[in-house]
C-alpha cells in the first residue's frame, strides 16, 4: 500500500521530468479564446515544390518582424501538441481548438520575444536557476550530466534551453505590460466569490502526518512482534504529552522522517488513501492521532493536523485562488488586446496557405506589383541671343538648313554665346532681337515715298519707340509730361542700396530699448519726500555738529585736554573783574582809565 507516490529519479526519467517542465511552463500561462471564428485547414498545407522533380526540405511559414518562423518549427510544434493532447486526454473539440490556435500561439509568442527585446528583458540568471532546479529534481551532480543524459534521450538540450528562455520573456512582457495595469479590489473579490461559489466548492480534506515503524520486506512473528511493541510504545509517548513531529524526526523509519513525517492533503473518495486508511483518519479532529495501523510497509501512526469540511470555504481561506481565477479573467482579454495591438504595429508575412486565427482588420497588408520604369523626361529646347552681328535669336537647330545659317567656329560647330559686355548708359548692340518684320516694312516703305514728301524719322531702337509710346498715352490721358514723378522704390539687393533700413532698423531699436528703460525706471520723488529726506540726512544737534568730519590727531602729536586749550585771563582782566559786584556794577572807586565818577 503506498502512502505518498515517489520521486522519480535516475536518468531514465530525464525526458519525462523535462516534458513535465515543458507542460508546466506552458499551462502557467492562461490560454486565450480567439475572437475570430474562422475556419483554417487542420494541417499545414503542402506548397508547390519549385522544381518538379525535387523536395522541399524547409521553408518559411511566416516571418515576424526580423524573425521567422519555419516549416520545421511548425512541425516540431505540431508533434509537442499531439503529445499532450494524448497525455492530458482532451476532449475532440478542444483538440481541434488547440490545432487551429497553434500558428496563433506561434506568433503570440514571437511578438512577445521582439517586445522582449525591444524593452531589455535579461533572462539567462533565470535559465540557470531554472536548469539547477531541474538537475536537483533528477539528483545530478553538475550540469554536465544533465546535458549527457539529455543528448542519451534524444533530447536537444539547445532546444530546452531556448524554451525555457523564451517562456522566461513572454512572462516577463506579460506581467509588465499588461498584469500590472489589472486592479483588483477587496469588493472585487467579494463579488467574484460570492457569483462563483460552486467553483470554489471542495470536497472533505484532511492533512497527515505519519510515524512508520517498518518491518522487513518477510518478516517473522518476532520481527512483528518487535515492531507492534515499538508502535505501542510510541503512541502511549503521544498520549503522554510528546510532540508528534520530535518523534517522527528521531523514531519514524519512513522517507518523511526528516520533514517531521509531513504527508500532505488528501481528500475524501479521491483515491489517495486506501480506504481503511481513510475510514480510520476521516472522522478524527485536527491534533488527534490513529493508534498504530498494520501496513505492508510496518505499523504506522497517522496524525490529522487539518480538517477542513465538505463544502465552500470562507474567502479568508481561499482568498489566492479567488485572486488567481480573477487575474485569469481579467487577462484573457486584455493580453489578446495587447497581441492584437503588437500586430498591427509589427511586420508580419504569412505564407499563402496557412491562416491566423489571431489576425487584426487594421494589420499592414503588403502588395506585390510588378515594375513600372519612370516615364521619359521631355527635351525642352532653350533658347538664347545669338552673339552673332545679325542680332537675331538663336535657337537649337531642327534642320541642316537651319544649322548651317548659324555662324560657326573652326570645328564647324556653332559657336557658344558669350556674354555682351555693356557700358553704363549704352543699349546693347548685338544681344537684342532683330525688329519686327512690319516696322522693317514700315521704314522701306518711307525711304521710297516722293523726295519732296516730309518723311517722319523712324528710332530703330525699341527702347526709342517705347518712350514714344508712353509720350503719347500721356498725352492722350492729360497728364502733364513736366510734373515730378513719384520716387520708386529701390528694389536693389545690395548691401549699399540695404543700408539706410539697416540704419533705420538700428535707430528703432535704440529707441524701443530707451522705451523699455524709461517705463521700468521709479517715478521722480514729490516735494515732501525731498524734503523729509533731508531732514533724516542732517545731524541731530545734541551734542554740537554731529555732521561735521572729526579731525585726526597727527602722528606724535602730543593729547591736550580742552581745559589747556582755554587761554588764561591777563592781569589786567582780573583786576577788572575784581573791581564787579555780583549783580555786575563796579565798586567804588572807579576803576582807572575810566573818567566817570559815579558808581554804575
């Protein structure tokens, strides 16, 4: 009777534990319903081989961006999905669902790579971990032996490697671009839960723990016997009050011994546990235990650490797996509209044949035409003066006629136009038209008319005959010939004739700038202002001038104090001023020199 399934190990299992690896990559991510119904052949088509007698041995199916996707990649992919519509027993339509969706995924997966490029995803620490994972699942001492046993299974372990790493960068595009921009509430959670309710219902579970003490695989009545006195011994320690998990740890002789003798859960009727097994641990309460149970392994001791009951559990318990079924919800969507929008903004060529399930309306269709060579340019014949003395136009010659009317030069080519050099103030001589053939006509008809017949000079020059022109519609209008005329205005491109608007343009801006300063400069101050302002400049007066500048002592100068600065009274002032009473008049007799005789 087996507890717990055993780990497979060794190197025959390689390829299994690789293609559960595979599987458990791809079912991580959620699959996605297309939008577009449309019907595609279930396998891929056969083209036409380009020689008759030859075989096609690969070709492009569809290219993405500058990737492409082969013939052989398709097959391969092909294969993989058969192998897990066989393994996992799908039903036929979710089957042909899978095959029609398979190029889609193809491409889903190659946009994602070129995001991933395009954003900097680095996934080779995550290989390796991934690789390391998978080496301690098979029990391999280095890497090296899990590539040999890999190439023993026929298994390309490039192939795995760049598997691993392209799922590695899809994830990481998809939790990036579109997972973090999904936000979900604890109401959102609640009303999730509450609307699907019977999808969170559970059967009966319960969790175990076991104490094993084995027998041999024949034992004898005292090998039994030893063992069951052992198990009995055991459990009346767990009554006493022992830890079930010490005991595990130092007394189970079972593979679970070092966990504590952790099972796992197991659920009711699932077939997980024999039935006497589950008949013994199923009506217990979490903390109790079976006492010793005779199995084909030995005497075994089962603890129940959980119980949970038939039923919907509250959402504190399950809580994650209402956050995971949501995120799913949530995802479908918006990763297929984020797909959607990857195509039409990428490069994709889809060989004629094969049929996108995941195709957009607005994707770039590419049409091939065959050549069209431009439309010939159209020769347009210049004309120029001929520098020749007959003053005649020149133009490309048409005829040999024509050509040979033409002055040319030694090698009996026409000669090229030169440029006439004109003086100021003169007409050009041999650049301007011949004259009309009536105005020659005109002037013939003059010089024959009789000898006594007034003949009117004819100007043969045109720029004469111009001025006469406007003479006359002057004339004709009653405008006075005299009168000044109004200034035109220069036209030249010189800097000589630009001088003046440069100087004027400097002047403007002088003035815009003297504007400018005068606007931002305080207002004059007011009389009052003046006038308290000199008040709070001078001195205070309490002390003599205080405003006046102190003069400095000389160096080496000896300090006197203002008592020595004060001169001393003459004798002569002292006896008059012995001679004053105190109110100021003079004592008798009078002092002398003074000629009065009466007292003041």
């Amino acid at each position: 009777m087996t507890i717990r399934p055993s780990i497979l190990t060794g190197s025959a299992s390689l390829l299994l534990a690789v293609s559960a690896f595979a599987q458990q990559q791809k079912s991580s991510a959620p699959r996605y319903v297309s939008p577009i119904a449309q019907k595609q052949p279930v396998n891929s088509p056969t083209p036409k081989a380009i020689t008759p007698d030859a075989e096609v041995v690969e070709d492009m199916v569809v290219r993405v961006n500058d990737q492409i996707i082969s013939r052989s990649d398709y097959e391969r992919a092909q294969q993989q999905l058969e192998g897990e519509i066989t393994q996992n027993r799908l039903s036929p339509e979710d089957a042909d669902k899978r095959r029609k969706d398979l190029l889609r995924d193809l491409i889903d997966q190659q946009l994602l790579i070129s995001k991933g490029k395009e954003l900097g995803v680095n996934a080779d620490a995550e290989v390796v971990r991934r690789l390391d994972e998978i080496r301690k699942q098979n029990h391999f001492d280095s890497m090296e032996a899990l590539e040999k046993a890999a190439r023993e299974q026929g298994v390309s372990f490039e192939d795995f490697k760049a598997s691993i790493r392209n799922n590695i960068v899809t994830g990481e595009v998809v939790r990036n671009e579109v997972g973090r921009k999904l936000q979900m509430t604890h109401a959102d959670e609640l009303r999730y839960y509450n609307a699907h309710k019977n999808e969170f219902s559970q059967p009966e579970q319960i969790h175990l723990a076991e104490i094993l003490i084995p027998t041999p695989g024949t034992p004898t009545d005292a090998d039994i016997a030893a063992a069951q006195k052992k198990a009995d011994d055991v459990a009346a320690q767990l009554a006493a009050g022992a830890k079930f998990e010490d005991l595990a740890k130092t007394v189970s002789g079972g593979p679970t011994a070092a966990q504590g003798g952790d099972l796992g859960m197991f659920k009711r009727g699932a077939g997980m546990l024999a039935q006497v097994l589950e008949d013994k641990t199923f009506p217990l309460k979490a903390g109790e235990n079976t006492a010793p149970i005779r199995t084909r392994q030995g005497f075994v001791i089962l603890k129940v650490t959980e119980h949970t009951a038939a039923g919907v559990p509250p959402l504190e318990q399950i809580e994650p797996q209402v956050q995971e079924a949501m995120y799913s919800e949530q995802m479908n969507p918006a990763l297929r509209a984020y797909l959607t929008k990857l195509r039409e903004d990428a490069y994709i060529d889809l060989r004629p044949g094969y049929a996108d399930s995941g195709s957009s309306g607005r994707q770039t269709s590419f049409v091939f035409t065959a050549y069209t060579p431009p439309a010939p340019k159209k020769k347009v014949n210049k004309s120029r003066f001929d520098t020749a003395k007959t003053g005649r136009l020149a133009q490309a010659p048409k005829d040999g006629a024509q050509l040979a009317s033409l002055p040319l030069d030694k090698n009996g080519k026409p000669k090229k136009i030169k440029r006439e050099k004109v003086r100021y103030g003169q007409a050009p001589r041999t650049a301007l038209p011949a004259a009309p053939e009536d105005q020659v006509a005109n002037t013939g008809a003059q010089q024959e008319a009789a000898p006594g017949t007034a003949i009117a000079p004819v100007d043969s020059n045109p720029l004469s005959q111009a001025n006469a022109d406007a003479a006359a519609a002057a004339a004709a209008a009653n405008v006075d010939p005299l009168a000044p005329k109004a200034q035109v205005a220069d036209h030249k491109s010189r800097y000589s004739a630009k001088q003046k608007e440069f100087e004027q343009a400097k002047v403007d801006r002088k003035a815009a700038f003297a504007r400018e300063k005068a606007a931002a400069m305080p207002d004059a101050p007011q009389e009052e202002e003046v006038q308290s302002r000199k008040v709070q400049s001078s001195a205070l007066g309490l002390n003599g001038n205080n405003g006046k500048k102190k003069v400095k002592r000389k160096k080496g100068e000896e300090k006197k104090r203002i008592q020595q600065t004060v001169q001393a009274p003459s004798e002569t002032q002292k006896e008059v001023n012995s001679q004053r009473n105190d109110d100021g008049t003079y004592k008798s007799p009078v002092p002398p020199g003074t000629g009065d005789t009466t007292n003041r």
